[in-house]
C-alpha cells in the first residue's frame, strides 16, 4: 500500500498582484522527514509554508496536506500542524505560561490538560524557571523557544518551522536542533526553513533549492553535493585589489566569489598546491564541500544579502 505524503504540491501557484511569488512548485514531504526550504530572500519559502498552513491561498495548482486539499479543509488540516512563523507573533500582555494557555484553548484543551503540558512543553524548551515572566522580559532566544513551545501544544503530526533560528547564539541555536531532532524522532515530520546551511544539512533528510519562486533543485543534503561540487574546497581570504589577479591567474580552476571570500574547487587537495604556494601568507581554509557551495552555485548569491 503506498502511504499518502504529509504534504504534495503540484504546480503550484502564487501570485500577489504583479509579484510571482511562487511559481509552478512540485514536491512532496513524507511522514518523519525533515524536510527543508532553502533560497535567497524574496525566494518564497515563507509563502509556501503559509499556504501548507493555511493562511495563504493559492492562485492555482493543489496542495495536499494529510490528504487533504488545502481550500478545502484548512480547518481539519490546522488542527494537526503546529507553527513557529518567520516572526514570532506572541502576546506581549501575557506571561510566558499565559501564552501557552490561551493557545491551548484555541484547540479546545481542557484547563487541567493545558496546565500539565504548558509545563511539560516548558521544561522540553527549558523554560519553567521564567513561566511567569512577561514576554517583554525575555530574551529573543527565550521568545523564539516560547514559540517553539507554543507550537506543540496540540501535540502535531507536521511541525512547520519558518526560519527557527535566525539571530540565534549557538546554545540556543544546538538546543533547539537537539529539540527537533528529538521531535522528529517521535515521527512527526517537520517542514522547515533556513538560511544557514549548516542547519539545513545537520536537520534535512530533503533539501529543496528555491529562487525566484522557482525550484532550482531537490534532494538529499549529500546527494545535492555529491551531484553538484567537486569534494575539495580551499577558501581564500584576499584583499579586494587582489581578487581580479587571482581569479585570472586560476581561472583554469573552478571557483566561486563571496565577499572578500574566493572559493576554489578541487577533486583532491593536491590541485591547490600551486594557489598555496603562490600566496603563503594569505588567510585560507581547506575543507570538504557543503550545501553552503551548493546554494552559492546554484542560486549565485551570498545567503545574507
Ligand atoms: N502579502 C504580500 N503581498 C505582496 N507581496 C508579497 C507578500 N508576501 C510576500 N510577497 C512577495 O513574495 C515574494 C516571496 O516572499 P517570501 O516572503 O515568500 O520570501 P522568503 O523566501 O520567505 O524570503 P526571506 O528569506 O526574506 O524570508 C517576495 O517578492 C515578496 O515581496
Ligand atoms: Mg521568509
């Protein structure tokens, strides 16, 4: 028997008067995946999460979320999926725990219910200690896994994850990736998106390329390498008057700019040699291929602009 995605788009449309905001979109999320949006800003994946959770219509195509198509059971689709928008959207009236109540009760939870797993999610997101803050009071790590918490409340089979940790410090940013590891360990497919490749390779079983509302390519994080990087980089941090010489001088080899940053690409260390010898004192890295490179190849743009 084959099981129905959690999540099927097919040419799917969105337009905001003159602006294609996504254009002819295909893919396909199955259960337990983490699966990830990528792209430069304005690329769309924020409207092509809003329309999976049902607060942006399309202008044409289907999308089938648990079956279902999104026009016409957005109520019955919003009952099992749980949010953290690209903006955290919390009541700034209400305590930390209040929060979570009043959300609760959007999904019909009894007070006591609520009550135990306002504390449960708390401490998951490591937050009892400031239940009773406002949200004023909190940091903006604190607010986006407030949010996460939030986002749990009806215990959802799809999680929707729009940019979870932007701005974040690297604790919050590894205690939030361990979180969702951990969700998705208990089955429930996450739909997410990032700036940061690293996040996208360490949580992304699929990793969809957008630009310019378009699909560029899909796959898995080491397939999208494999397929479009030679293994070997070697970074280079040049003065910007010598970036022309460089890239004449190797043109032969193939690279990339970003910034002050030229990123030359090998099949094995030994190709460099001649760029290391050539210049010793300049700041430099050797490393293996990331979807870093893949992104700036395929999208031909910094991630931050
Ligand atoms: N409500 C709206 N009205 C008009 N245009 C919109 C609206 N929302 C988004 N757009 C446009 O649609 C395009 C895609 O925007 P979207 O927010 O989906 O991009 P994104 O990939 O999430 O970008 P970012 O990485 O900056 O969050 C952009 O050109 C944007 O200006
Ligand atoms: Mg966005």
């Amino acid at each position: 028997m084959i099981l129905p995605m959690v999540v099927a788009a097919k040419s799917l449309n969105k337009r905001y008067r003159d602006v294609v905001a996504v254009a002819a979109l295909d893919f396909e999320v199955e259960k337990g995946q983490c699966y990830g949006l990528v792209g430069p800003n304005g690329a769309g994946k924020t409207t092509t999460m809003k329309m999976v959770y049902c607060i942006v219509t399309p202008t044409s195509g289907s999308l089938r979320v648990f079956d279902m198509e999104v026009s016409l059971q957005p109520r019955k689709i919003k009952a099992r999926l749980g949010v953290v928008p690209q903006e955290n959207n919390l009541d700034p009236d209400l305590t930390v725990c209040q929060n979570l109540m009043t959300h609760a009760s959007y999904f019909g939870l009894s007070r006591d219910v609520a009550r135990s797993r306002c504390q449960e999610l708390l401490g998951f997101v490591q937050l009892s200690e400031r239940s009773d803050s406002r949200v004023p009071d909190i940091s903006g790590g604190m607010k986006r896994r407030l949010v996460l918490a939030r986002s749990l409340i009806n215990n959802p089979d799809l999680l929707i994850l729009d940019e979870p940790t932007t701005g974040l410090d690297p604790q919050v940013r590894h205690l939030i990736w361990d979180r969702l590891l951990e969700l998705k360990d208990r089955g429930i497919t996450l739909l997410l998106t990032t700036h940061y490749m690293e996040e996208a390779q360490k949580l992304c079983d699929r990793v969809l390329i957008m630009d310019q509302a378009n699909a560029v390519d899909m796959g898995s994080p080491a397939g999208l390498v494999r397929k479009h990087v030679p293994p070997y980089v070697l970074e280079l941090r040049v003065e910007r008057r010598l970036i022309q010489k460089i890239q004449e001088r190797f043109r032969h080899l193939g690279h990339q700019m970003s910034g002050q940053n030229v990123y030359f690409y090998g099949n094995s260390q030994d190709e460099f040699e001649e760029i290391v010898a050539a210049y010793p004192d300049t700041e430099r890295i050797m490393r293996p291929a990331s979807l870093e490179d893949v992104f700036l190849k395929l999208t031909g743009r910094e991630i931050r602009q």
